[in-house]
C-alpha cells in the first residue's frame, strides 16, 4: 500500500494515504516488515504498542491472512507504550484492547506479553515494576532499546500518556513514570521520552481531519508547542497519516 504523498520536515518523514484503512494496512506491512528483518539478525523482536483507537486497525490487519502465518509471533516481545490505570479487563485498558484485537488471535509467547501493571496501591509502586519488568525483558539496567515504537497522537499533541502541561514531560531518568492527567482526572503509566527517544525506530499513526490543524503545527512549526515534538530519533520519526489529517500540511 504505497503513500499517495510523501514529505520530510527535519527527521520527520511523512506518508500520506488516501484513507485510514490505507493508513493502518500500511502500518501492519511497515511493522511486520521490520519485525522480519529484525528476527533475521536477533533472537527477539521488541514491539511497544501504542493505546487508542488508530492502532486497533493495525493490530486486526497483523493477524489477518496477509500476515497471520509471516509474521514472527513466537519471537516478538510485545510491550506497552502506556497504559491507563484501570484493571486489565476494564473498557479502558490498552492491554485489554490489543488482547482482543490480535494477542488472543495470534500464536504469541504468551511470556512475551508485557501488560503494564495497575493493581498497586499507588500507580508510582507499579510504574516502578513496570520499569524492571521492562528492563529484564530487554535484558538491560539501563534504559532498553525497543526495536520498534509505535504511538498515536491525541488533537492536544500528546503521545502515550505524555500529556501537556504534565511534569512526566521533563522526566529524564526514568525509562517509566506514573502521571496523573488532570483532563482526564486520572493516572496513567507512560514510558518517558528517554524511552521512546532510545528505540531503535518509531513510528506515529495520525488519522482524522480533527487533528489536522495539530499535526501541521507539530510538523511545520519552529516553536515547540506540543508534547510530541519531544519525539526524536537518529533514524528519523515515521508518520502514518490519512489525508484527513495531513490537509494542512504542504
Ligand atoms: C492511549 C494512547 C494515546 C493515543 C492517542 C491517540 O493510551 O490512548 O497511548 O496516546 O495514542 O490518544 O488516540 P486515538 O488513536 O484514539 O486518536
């Protein structure tokens, strides 16, 4: 599924295409692609899964027939980008949400899902756990390098749960922090932007003429106004986004 467009701001590289469906089809072949190439070189390949409702597409498409029987599920290590402080079969979960999607469909290492826990008595205790959870399953004491990222952007500018105006945005040392995001009146778990800004490769699926007007601000804009301009890599940002969302950008 080729981009109908395609633009580079900075390290920004930007793939139009003409629908959402477009959008998450090509997500999946660009996620399985790299799983592919990875496990070609590694024992494991490291995926850290975004929340909301873009990536649901996605995830449906990796085990649809296309991708079911090709994509490497028994090496893939399947971690979450953030999670909103509920339990696991809340509405809400994110963890809930990629089981139902394509955890529970695909022949994955079950011991290779990593749900961010929610069950402490104070969210810190368990972004805390989440930290070494994260750490042991990359086998590092320092902050991991996840082979590939994949996150959303909210019509505010935040990605994960790296909401604007909230203190996790200047956390410089913890790969997990808890964040409790007075919009919403409640906590989440995020990685931090050390984090994302470690992995190997990145990518943002945007969908939707609501965010538009953000995006094109976030791309186009010298200022740093939004928290997903935060987002760096040495090997470039890669944006998914429909035409909708990409009809002010030039
Ligand atoms: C979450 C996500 C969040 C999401 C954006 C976009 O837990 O909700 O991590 O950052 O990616 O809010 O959400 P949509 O894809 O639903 O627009």
């Amino acid at each position: 599924m080729a981009p109908i467009k395609t633009y580079q701001y900075g390290e920004n590289a930007v793939s139009v295409f003409d629908s959402g469906k477009a959008l998450t089809d090509a997500a999946a072949d660009w996620i399985a692609q790299s799983a592919l190439d990875v496990v070609r070189q590694e024992t494991n390949f490291s995926l850290a899964l975004s929340g909301g409702s873009t990536p649901v597409g996605v995830y449906k498409q990796l085990v649809s027939e296309k991708w079911l029987s090709r994509f490497p599920w028994a090496q893939t290590k399947f971690l979450f980008g953030d999670e909103r402080y509920v339990p696991h079969n809340h509405a809400q979960s994110n963890f809930r949400m990629a089981m139902e999607a394509f955890l529970e469909i695909a022949p994955v290492n079950q011991e290779y899902i990593y749900p961010v826990p929610t069950h402490c008595e104070h969210p810190d205790d368990c972004a805390e756990i989440y930290e070494r959870q994260l750490k042991e399953a990359m086998a590092t004491d320092e902050l991991p390098v996840i082979d590939l990222v994949l996150l959303g952007m909210g019509d505010d500018g935040h990605t994960a749960s790296l909401f604007p105006g909230t203190d996790i945005l200047q956390e410089s040392e913890s790969a997990v922090a808890a964040v409790y995001v007075d919009k919403l009146d409640s906590w989440r778990i995020s990685m931090t932007f050390p984090t994302l800004n470690h992995a190997r490769q990145v990518m943002v699926l945007v969908s939707g003429e609501a965010k538009s007007e953000v995006l094109a601000e976030v791309l186009l804009s010298q200022q740093q106004k939004y928290p997903i301009q935060l987002l760096h890599n040495p090997n470039g940002v890669n944006w998914f986004v429909d035409q909708a969302a990409a009809s002010h950008l030039k």
